[in-house]
C-alpha cells in the first residue's frame, strides 16, 4: 500500500516536471524550432511525469530505442538533444520548418505520421498534457507554470 501511494504522489506532479524542464525546452526550442509544447509534453507522456524506470534509470524521457533496445545517456539533456536531432533529421522537418509552422497539433501530426508513435492514442494523450498544462504557451514565451 505504502508502495503504491509514492507512485501515486510522483506521477501527480507534472508542473514540478515542467518547471524543472521548461528550461531546457526553451533552449531547445530556439537551436532546433521544434516547439517547447511538442518537446515537453512527448517528454510527458512517454517518461511518466520523469517516473518511469526508464527515465530515472537512462535519462531516456522518450522512449528512443537503438535497434530493440532502449537507449540510455549520461544526462536528461543528451536524452532531450538527441530527440531534436532526430526530429530534424525527418523530412516533415524541413517542410514545418520553412513554412514557420509552431503549431503543436500540426507538428504532433507530422511527427505520429512519420512513423513516432504506431500507438493510434498517442497524438491525443500528448495533447492531454500540452492543453492540460498550455504548454502551449511556452511556444511563445519563456517561463514557469505557477
């Protein structure tokens, strides 16, 4: 019992989660234009709010697997620089890119079509976490949700 009320605390804290990695999402968002809302809220859901094993254990906060294996790094930010490059290295990349797209519904869009995600509920439960928590609005603008 006791168990099971530390998950629960850990997975309802997804602002902590969010003011922890607001930073590096804007940065990222300036070197690779992928929105901070697209890179936070994959981050989300596929890490658990950062309580998954996978996350804590390899710094792997979205779920990037090298042939059948999950990757591991040395730090949260290897893990969140290595899914912008591999973002930017798709062909939908460039063509957002060139038309200024921040849309985070269009880049979610491109990115389950590119092949991200086989799961037909990803792109809603990402976007769960984007308008739950206008992420959004990080697009815009540096800063925390309080």
């Amino acid at each position: 019992m006791l168990f099971l009320s530390f998950l629960k605390i850990e997975s309802q804290n997804p602002v902590s989660y969010v003011n922890k990695y607001n930073p590096m999402a804007q940065e990222l968002m300036q070197d690779h234009n992928i929105p901070a809302s697209v890179i936070l809220g994959i981050s989300m859901l596929e890490s658990g709010n950062g309580t998954s094993k996978l996350s804590r254990i390899k710094h792997n906060y979205f779920g990037v697997k090298k042939g059948n294996l999950y990757r591991g790094y040395e730090s949260d930010l290897a893990s969140f620089k290595d899914f912008c490059q591999i973002i930017s290295r798709k062909k939908y990349y460039n063509y957002l890119i060139e038309n200024d797209i921040i849309d985070y519904k269009i880049w979610l869009t491109k990115i389950q079509n590119g092949g991200y995600s086989v799961s037909k509920t990803w792109k809603t439960k990402v976007l769960y976490y984007i308008e739950k928590y206008k992420l959004y609005e990080l697009d815009k603008k540096q800063g925390s949700l309080n």
